[in-house]
C-alpha cells in the first residue's frame, strides 16, 4: 500500500504538497510522545499524532516514516507544512479521534 491510497477515503485529506505521497506504508504508530516514536516505530509506519511541532519531522525523517496524519482536525503550522514538502514527508489531516483513524487505516487495509 501507499500513501496516496489513504487520500481515497474520505476520512483524510491532504495537507502537505503531493511529493511522498507514493511512498510505501507498512504500518501504523500512534503516539504523542517523540521519545517512544523514536523507540518503537519502524520504517515506513504512518504516525498518527496531535503534536503540531516541527520536531514531529524530524523524528519521521530520522526514521524513514511514510507520512504523518494529523488527527482531531489539528490545524499544522505553515513552517511544518514547508518543511514536510523538502523532507517528501506527506502530511495528512482528519476531523476523526486519534483510535478511529486507527481504525479507519485498519479497515482500509493498512497492516498493523
């Protein structure tokens, strides 16, 4: 599966430019806190998260993520989306729940 696969749903919509949007996905990781993203997520994982921080970038460049999903209809500061664009980090939104957009990604076929 790739990104532009989840931007078939209705659920999500894109933020960032359409660079990164083929990149692979083999996962999801959902969390708030940079420490334990950096722990336990693996390459290609989508990462769900509320945190609108640049940081968040960082981390998914470091670990080669797939793309980044925004949920609770969290507004992303212009100097994210800029950055994304140069790094190829697809941004995604949603107005769902942080576990309904799991859910929603599980339903869609992306593994877990």
């Amino acid at each position: 599966m790739k990104v532009k696969n989840l931007l078939e749903s209705t659920d999500f919509y894109l933020i960032s430019d359409n660079s990164g949007i083929k990149n692979e996905v083999n996962g999801i990781y959902s969390c708030d806190l940079l420490s334990h993203v950096m722990g336990f997520a693996s390459e290609k994982n989508i990462l769900i998260t509320v945190l609108n921080n640049i940081n968040v970038l960082g981390v998914a460049s470091l670990l080669d993520l797939s793309c980044v999903i925004f949920s609770h209809k969290i507004q992303v500061n212009e100097a994210i989306i800029i950055k994304s664009n140069e790094l190829n980090i697809p941004l995604i939104g949603t107005k769902l729940t942080t576990s309904e957009t799991v859910i929603s990604l599980y339903n869609l076929g992306v593994p877990n």
